[in-house]
C-alpha cells in the first residue's frame, strides 16, 4: 500500500494537507478536552470530550496502520515491525590498564551523542587506512580516560545525569551501564584504547550465548605509540 503511493507522485502535495488536517485536529481535541475539565464543564461534556479525543486517535492510528503512510504523531513503526535479517552488528570498546587488564568501556562516555548514533558513523572505518582511524580511536580514547576520571574520584557519571541522576531521561535504546561506581575503572590511566566490531546471528546466540559473538578488531590507540 505504501508502495502504491509512492508511485502516484501528484498525491504528494494532498498527503501532506492531510497530514497536517490530522495534526491540527488532533491538537484541537486535545486543546478541548483540556478546556472542558480546566473549565469544570458538566461530566457529560467532559466525557465527550475525552471520546471525541479516544476516537479519532484510534480511527486515524487504524488509518496510518493499514495505508502504511505515517502521520506524526501517529506512526505505523516501521523501524520494527518489519522484516529485518538475523545478522546483528554492533561494537564496542575495550580499554586495557597497566595490568594487562582488558575493561568495556562504558558507551556513556560519548554523551550527548547516542552509542547507536555514533556507531552509524563509524562502519567505514572497517575499509578506511590506519591514518583515518587513528583521529578516531584518539577522540575514543580521550573521552574513554576523561569518563575513567570522572568515575575513579566518585563524581557523577555521565557528567548529564549531574541532576537527576538514574531518574534523568534514557536515550531512545538503553545501554548497558559498565561504569557505576570506582570499583568498575583501574585508579590508573588506560594505555590502550582498541575499536571493536561485533557480529552475530540471533538464533546462535539465543542457542550458544556469547560464544556466537564474532569479534573484529577495528584498530587501537596508544598515547603517545
């Protein structure tokens, strides 16, 4: 259905009329129903308004669901409903103290920046000469040790959550928190910073665990190496 769209390109301008229609209606609703209880309107009235609001959203989320074209703020999801392959990428970082001792570095470090955001950014890095990475694993490094510190002395981690802490807002996907207190980082500096690509099929590794992880090492940072 979304295909079919698509293809009649002189819809466009009306797609769009309607998007907006459906914007401004479903603000009106709730501007409405809002008003009626502000305004301490009859029950009756209050109850209209709030099922004129139930209605519409569900009609028009109904809508959006079965023609497959979105309507913000009502959205079909395509991200994940659809169809996706069961080979998984990701990547992580591994920091490596004076000991020898590999640590996962904790993708908070990258804040503002989602992990995921920035993990889109760094796949051609795997077909990219050593001078290209090296920029790259130096700022990963810098934001690795800079995070360290922070942990190691106590102070709030990462620097946004200074005010709310475990209450403050999540990103879209949650990650994994390796760094909550200083028993989680070496006292010491990180010598090493080394970029690592990981991938797996779902099945395996519902089946096998973290056996199934295949790891490729992108490249490494040394200060001063």
């Amino acid at each position: 259905m979304r295909a079919f769209f698509k293809s009649l390109a002189w819809l466009e301008p009306v797609v769009e009329l309607a998007r907006l229609g459906i914007f401004l209606v479903f603000v009106g609703l709730v501007f409405l129903s809002i008003a009626s209880v502000v305004r301490q309107r009859p029950e009756a009235t209050r109850r209209r308004a709030a099922q004129a609001l139930a209605g519409f959203v569900v009609a028009v989320t109904s809508l959006v669901g079965f023609l497959q074209v979105d309507a913000w703020p009502f959205t079909n999801w395509a991200l994940v409903h659809t169809l996706r392959s069961p080979r998984i990428h990701s990547w992580e970082m591994e920091a490596m103290d004076m000991s020898g001792r590999l640590w996962t570095v904790d993708p908070r470090i990258l804040q503002p920046i989602a992990p995921e955001e920035f993990g889109q950014c760094l796949r051609p890095l795997a077909r990219s000469p050593d001078a290209a990475r090296r920029p790259v694993l130096e700022f990963l490094y810098e934001r690795a040790e800079a995070g360290r510190r922070t942990v190691a002395t106590g102070r709030r981690f990462p620097p946004n959550d200074w005010l709310l802490g475990p209450l403050s807002a999540p990103y879209h996907f949650t990650a994994r928190r390796f760094w909550n207190s200083p028993v989680d980082v070496p006292a010491d500096p990180f010598v090493s910073l080394r970029l690592v690509f990981l991938e797996w099929d779902a099945y395996e590794r519902q089946r096998d665990g973290d056996r199934a992880v295949r790891k490729t090492i992108i490249g490494e940072y040394r200060p001063g190496g």
